[in-house]
C-alpha cells in the first residue's frame, strides 16, 4: 500500500472554499456549457456572431433542415443564448447579449493556441 505524503495548506484551501462557484451559479454555468458544447448549436452561434439571421438563411448556410435548425435555436433561446425578433411574417435571431461573443471568442482562442 501506497503512502502519500502530502501537506495540507488550510489556508489556501480557507481562501478557495470562500472564493470559489457553487451552488445555483454553478448549476447555471453547467447548463449554459452543455448547451454550447453542441457543435451545430456553435456553428449557429458562429453565424450569428457576424449577423442576425432568420431560420431559412441558417438552414440554408448549415445545410440542415428548417425543423432541425428552428429546434437548435429554440434550445438556444430557452437558455438565453439568441434573443428573436420578428419583421413581418419573418422571425431574426441574434445573440442575446455581448457575453455570447466573449465566451465564444475566448473559447476559440484557446483552442487555436
């Protein structure tokens, strides 16, 4: 059997039990990260990024079905991630706030190091 030497720095673990997400924040973080971890619902966002569109244009891009894209953005809008707006008959999505964009610019920085 294994023994482990290790030395405990209660002060350093004080400071990160004080500090550190938990709870409902933590919750919500997880969930937010679970729907973006799909990669169409990122090509969508992706798109959507340089500008707002309407479904028929996304399905037309992602070469997917009107039903298949319009499902993805209705996940992405139950969690806040596009916001609609309506012209006419026709409904435009867009990112819902500028957060979006930082969380995917930081994202593809990372793994474009």
């Amino acid at each position: 059997m294994a023994v482990h030497s290790c030395t405990m720095h209660p002060e350093v673990v004080d400071e990160v039990a004080k500090r550190m997400v938990r709870g409902e924040t933590l919750t919500k973080m997880s969930a937010f990260l679970k729907v973006v971890a799909d990669p169409t619902r990122l090509s969508i966002v992706s798109a959507l990024l340089i500008r707002e569109m309407c479904v028929c244009d996304l399905a037309k891009l992602l070469g997917m079905e009107h039903s298949a894209v319009s499902h993805q953005l209705a996940v992405l809008r139950k969690s806040d991630i596009v916001k609609v707006r309506q012209d006419g008959k026709v409904k435009y999505y867009s990112l819902s706030d500028e957060h979006i964009n930082t969380v995917f610019s930081v994202t593809f920085m990372h793994v474009n190091e």
